[in-house]
C-alpha cells in the first residue's frame, strides 16, 4: 500500500469513526433541564468538541491499523469469502 493510499483510507476511517464517536456521552439541554433561549432543546449541553477529536483519533488509528495489519499479512482474501460467486469449489 503506497503512502497516498494508506493517507485516503486513513481519511475515510476517521470520519466513518466519526459519525460512531460524536453521540457518545453527548446529553441534551432538555436533557439536563438547562435549555438557553433561542437554541434548540436537543442540542447538546457540552459539545466536547476537542475530547471527541482526540478520542475519534484514537480509535480511528486503531480500525486503520488493524485494517494495515490485514492488508499487509493478507489475513482475508477474495478465497475467504467461499459464499461469493466464483469463489473456490472446495
């Protein structure tokens, strides 16, 4: 894998991670019973923007390089999926 693609993938991993990451904790104002005027009751209480980035960084270094190590050491191929059409007899 040349670096530009391990850079693209790295890319859509993390913000795939993202969108998994960003509801976690998150409470609402209407949640809490603390709801400024003029905002949206279901908006969150304490974004925690910056420990969502740090922690979605986390865990997509984690899923890429677990996806690396499968890539590298071939660990699945096309042969494991023996459902696919095509794929080996035996």
């Amino acid at each position: 894998m040349n670096v530009s693609s391990a850079i693209a993938i790295y890319f859509i991993v993390w913000w795939i991670a993202l969108f998994l990451v960003l509801p976690w904790g998150v409470r609402s104002q209407a949640d809490i019973g603390d709801v400024v005027p003029g905002t949206d009751p279901g908006a969150p209480a304490r974004p925690r923007l910056l420990f969502m980035l740090v922690v979605n960084t986390v865990l997509a270094t984690v899923l890429f390089g677990l996806m690396y190590v499968v890539w590298v050491y071939r660990l699945i191929t096309l042969d494991s999926f023996w459902f696919l059409p095509g794929g080996p007899t035996g």
